[in-house]
C-alpha cells in the first residue's frame, strides 16, 4: 500500500508550517532580540489571537469555592489613600486623574476568579472594581494605540495589548472578597488580567499610560528578567 | 522531549506540591507533597504574605517548555493524523507488532500523549476561557496539572524501557529502521 505521507515529509511539514505561523505575525509582536525563548513566545501569543475567541470569559466561580489566597511579591508597599490618585495618560484624547473615591462611583463589575501563578499554584478570589474599558473609554483612546502599560508606585511596570484591556474581566480592583483591597494584594488598587498568569495583574496600581510602543518595562521589565510578556500560556 | 521533561522539572522544583480541585496553594492542603526542594528561597510568612529575596528562575523553562511543546506537538499532530488515515497505526500496532508492544505503543499514541496535551491547555486561562470543558473534563486546573505530572512521569517510564529495548535489539539497525527505512 502507498504511504499517504512518509515520516520525512511529515518531519518537513511540520517544520514549515512553524515556519508559517512566524511569516503570518500580526503587525505588533513585542521583540524577541533574537532569542528562540522569545520567539516561542510570539507564536503562542499568534496562535492564541489567531485560534481562540477573543471575547471568551474566564470561569467564574461561586462563593463557596473561594479559597486562601497567598500574597507574594510585593506585600507591604503603602501610600496614603486620600492623596492617592490614578492618572491615565498617553494617547487618550482626555488625560485624567482619578482618586479611589471617583473610581468607585463608575460601574463596577465582581467576580470571582481563579489566579493561576506562574509558580504553579492556583487561588480563588472575589474581586470587585471598575472595568479597565471603563476608564479607557472615558479618557477616549486614540486610534494609534497599541498597549495599556501600567505602572505601581512600588515601581514595577507591565503591559496588556487592547484586546486584553478592553476584555470585560479585565478590572481595576479595589475589593478583595467583599473588603477593601488588603495592602499585601496591591492596595487601594490593582489590575486584573483574567486570560493570562497572575504576574500581569499588577497590584498598587498608580499609572496607566496609552501607547504605541512596545515598552519592555526597562530593568525590573519581565523581558529583562526573562519572563514571558504574553502570558496567556 | 528531553526539554519538555527538564523544564517540566525546572517548573515543579518551583512549587512541588499537587492538589486536587479547581485551586490550591500553600495556605491550602496538599494532595502530594513531592520531596524535591524548591528553586527559590523566601524568607518565611507574616500572615498571608510571603516575604522572599531571591526570585524562581522558572521564566526561561517555562518558554523553553512552549518552545519544545510547539515543535513536538505541531509535526507530531500531523504524523499522527496522516498515520490514521493511512492506516499506518492499524497495520503497525494490531497485526505487525508483537500484542504487547502493540497495545503499549498504542496506549502511548492514542491516550496518554492526547492527555499530557490536553491537560496542558487545561493549565491556560486563556485557552480555558475559549475552552472552559477542559476544567469540567479534568476537574478543575489544579487537578490537571496532577494528572499532567502523573503522565509525564508515564511516558518517561515508556520511553526509558523503549530506549532499554532498542538498545538490547540492535542500535544502529533500529536506528535506520525508525529514520529512513531498510
């Protein structure tokens, strides 16, 4: 019987169809300085924009799945709430601050989520604050715009692209399970990127900045550490 | 595969504990407790806050891991599929194979590299979000990534005897075999 494909054509398809998938990348990839870790990365990040509904939610859970929820990272930053503000800047048509008071005062949005950590650990939380979507469309995002970078006072910085900002579980939180955001979870506010791993969600959240530029974070940036920047694993 | 197996390492060395259930963390009860040590050091709990100095390195393996996954699973896929449909796997594994290695290589074709992907993707939240069967089928993320760990420690086993067997039966005539023929 005639083979219908041998293992060295299999073995050459395969390669080429990787090859494939890297010509058909999308206008804005974050760079890979050449490193095969990066690039993988970039196909992931293709192949899940490319394959996966862009407006699927994450599962929500209910209250009695709710579980302890360990704090890491970061625990202990503090800032004095009343003169708190969160700016967002960048390419918006209206640049604007908002306090904590302003910002629960806009529609809000709770869920209960799960928090997939890098390290391999899981946790359950009910998180309730304004969508992200919320913001950007009240500051009027500007059609050149790629990325929401956000920025905490504890001086870390991170990047979504729009379409995981404008997602309707992307929130800016400022309850945790019914309180005020603790300190040690990012107080008085943080950012939650349900599709992807919990080291996105930057807590102690103070800037958010519009751009059109891939921004690695500089030296405390995941790319600089070797991290990953799409995360959506 | 030898990146998938190491990095997998690299990556459990990080948090060696397996649940059961959709979440699990170390404020909560273990399934396993594997006894490896962690790749990190943290300097201990002040309530629900974990204090630590020295970061996991487990960035790089984990896009080593996607990197290896990319390259086994797309080319693979497709030697599958074509071994389906041409009837490659029926041949091979029920008439010509011995019933043992039949079955065995079957087992390892069929279900548990299906699975160890499967249980994967079940890890993603945004794959998960397009695809929330993949918590119902394995019972939550958590318990995927146990039962990954379970597979992987499977198909390790298969391919040391596999490797143990061609090397007994002949190296380099197996070798010609499995590459470009007689």
């Amino acid at each position: 019987m005639k083979k219908l494909v041998t293992r060295r054509q299999a073995i050459v398809a395969g390669l080429a169809s990787m090859g494939g998938v890297a010509l058909a990348r999308p206008k804005a990839l974050p760079p890979t300085y050449g490193s095969l870790l990066r690039m993988a990365d970039d196909v992931t990040y293709v192949a899940h924009r490319a394959l996966l509904p862009q407006d699927a939610l994450v599962r929500e859970y209910s209250e009695r799945d709710i579980t302890p929820f360990p704090a890491i990272g970061t625990t202990n930053a503090r800032v004095d709430v009343a003169d708190w503000r969160l700016s967002v800047e960048g390419l918006v048509a209206r640049p604007q601050t908002f306090s904590l008071a302003d910002l629960k005062r806009l529609p809000a949005r709770t869920q209960i989520t799960r928090h997939t950590c890098e390290e391999g650990w899981s946790a359950i939380a009910k998180w309730t604050g304004v969508p992200l979507s919320v913001i950007l469309d009240a500051a009027g995002v500007l059609p050149s715009a790629q990325y929401v970078k956000s920025h905490s006072y504890d001086d870390y910085e991170n990047s979504i692209d729009l379409l995981d900002a404008f997602h309707p579980q992307t929130i800016l939180a400022y309850a945790m399970n019914g309180r005020d955001l603790p300190v040690p979870h990012g107080a008085p506010l943080r950012l939650r990127v349900e599709r992807q791993l919990g080291y996105k969600g930057l807590k102690y959240l103070t800037r958010l900045i519009v751009t059109s530029e891939f921004d690695d974070g500089g030296q405390k940036g995941d790319l600089a550490n070797g991290w990953a920047w799409y995360t959506g694993i | 595969m030898a990146a998938l197996v190491y990095t997998g390492v690299v990556m459990l060395m990080a948090h060696p504990r397996l649940y059961w259930g959709q979440a699990g963390n170390d404020l909560t009860p273990a399934l396993i407790e594997l006894p490896i040590s962690r790749n990190y050091h943290h300097g201990g709990w002040d309530g629900e806050a974990r204090t630590y100095n020295i970061f996991n390195k487990n960035g790089w393996g984990r896009s080593l891991h996607f990197l290896a996954a990319w390259i086994l699973v797309v080319p693979g896929a497709l030697y599958v599929l074509a071994g389906v449909a041409g009837g490659h796997f029926r041949r091979r594994f029920w008439r010509e194979y011995g019933v043992w290695q039949g079955r065995t290589y079957a087992l390892v074709v069929f279900v548990l590299t299906p699975l160890i992907i499967l249980t994967g993707l079940a890890m993603s939240p945004a794959v998960t979000a397009a695809a929330p069967v993949l918590l119902s089928a394995f019972g939550g993320q958590q318990s995927a990534r146990t039962i990954h760990f379970f597979l992987f420690v499977a198909l390790v086993l298969f391919v040391v005897g596999h490797v143990v067997m061609v090397i007994r039966s002949g190296f380099v005539r197996q070798m010609r075999g499995m590459t470009f023929g007689e």
